[in-house]
C-alpha cells in the first residue's frame, strides 16, 4: 500500500469514527496519537507530520500529536498505548513493530488504530483479512517479513559453501518467531547451517555478534525488526 493510501486510511479514521454525541466533548483540534516500538526518528516523525499536512492537518492548528516511544522495550508499549486512549485521542498511528499495533488493540476497541507494519497483519491477529480488516484497526504493510528466504537466498551465492550464516531475531517482536522459522525452513532446502542469536536491545546485540565471531559465520542476516533499524549505521 502506498503513503496516500496509508493517509487516506488515517484520514477517514480521524473523520469518521467519531459519535456525533461527542463531538461537542472533543477538544477543536483532534488529537494524533503516535505509538512506537522503538525511539523518536526524525524521518519517521517527518512523513508522519509531512503526510498529515497533505491530508489538511497542520500540528500545532488543526491538530495535535501525542508522542509515545517505547524505545525498543516493547513490554512498555500496553501502558503507552493505555495512557493515549486516557489521553483520548482521536486516532492511534501504531508504528516500529507489530508489538506497537497489538498493544492498541488490546486497550481499545473504539478508537481507530492505524498501522504501518512490516509482517502480515492476518497472522499477527491485527485484522480479519486484507481486504476486509473489520473493527478498529486498518492499516498498511510491506511484508518485508515475508523477504527473509529470499534474502538468504541470496546470501547462499554470497557466501563459501558450507560456511554458516548468522540469524538476528529479536524475541520481544511478535513477528520475529514466523520470520525465524522461516529462514530455518529456506536454510534446509539450501543446505545452510543457520546460528540464530536473540538480541532485543543495543547490548544484547554486541554479545550476539560476539557469539557470531567465535562461530566463524560467513555473513549474518536481520529479522526485520524496528529495534536493528533505529541502531544502524548512517
């Protein structure tokens, strides 16, 4: 789904959702609620602020944004999410991890949830069916979830036969344990012994890679996870 579909999603969600009852209980600027799996990126933060002023909403006139960034410690996300809805926003922009999506959805069956994800929203448990999300929660995602035999793949041309591949997956991302088995199912059909390492944070990381050092792994690939891309290098 492309960025003006993902806006006219989250438009529609602050537009008309809304009992008219309510409305005169509303403050004059609908407010924004941006829910995170990891911390404040400026990009992310931008498209967000540049995608609403396309849409007619200006932060700051005619409407406001609630940050919230669990800042890769996802088991902080249901109190995030908790405190937007006491918070009472208009609509919730869940982003950076299924977890941020499903931490929504477990506070609020009333207020819209918006999601850009990169793992199947069905298997998650986000929405009924792609073309028929049904409840409060809709969204886009890019299945980049879905790359991770291809990805590996290509690492089997890259990479000396025989020599093992290390495997990145954070245990805390809900869509990290399918991609995993994933990879596992593609590394058997090609023949690649696969080091799966957890790591959920910065530290956690570096030890993994240390562990990867002393295998001697040829290369190393990521489950696609929020918590890798904010720790990448520029």
């Amino acid at each position: 789904m492309k960025r003006r579909e993902f806006l006219t999603l989250l438009g529609a969600a602050m537009a008309s959702t809304t009992p008219l009852s309510a409305l005169a209980q509303q403050p004059a600027a609908p407010v924004v609620g941006i829910l995170s799996g990891t911390n404040r990126e400026p990009r992310l933060v931008g498209a967000v602020q540049q995608g609403l002023a396309e849409a007619g909403y200006t932060e700051g006139r005619n409407v406001a944004l609630e940050y919230r960034f669990a800042e890769g410690r996802f088991e902080r996300l249901p109190d995030l999410a908790a405190d937007l809805v006491q918070r009472g926003v208009a609509v919730i922009v869940a982003m950076q991890s299924a977890a941020a999506p499903q931490a929504a959805k477990a506070v609020t069956s009333s207020i819209p949830i918006v999601f850009s994800i990169g793992g199947d929203p069905v298997k998650l448990g986000l929405v009924a069916s792609l073309n028929r999300p049904g409840g409060n929660v809709t969204g886009a995602t890019f299945l980049v979830n879905t790359l991770a035999a291809k990805r590996l793949e290509l690492l089997r041309e890259l990479v000396p036969a025989g020599s093992g591949v290390g495997l990145l997956f954070n245990p805390k991302n809900p869509a990290s344990g399918p991609e995993k088995d994933d990879v596992l199912a593609a590394a058997r059909q090609l023949h690649l012994e696969i080091h799966a390492e957890s790591a959920g944070s910065e530290s956690e990381i570096d030890a993994a890679f240390a562990r990867l050092v002393e295998k001697r792994v040829s290369a190393v690939t990521f489950a696609a996870d929020a918590v890798y891309n904010s720790r990448r290098a520029n």
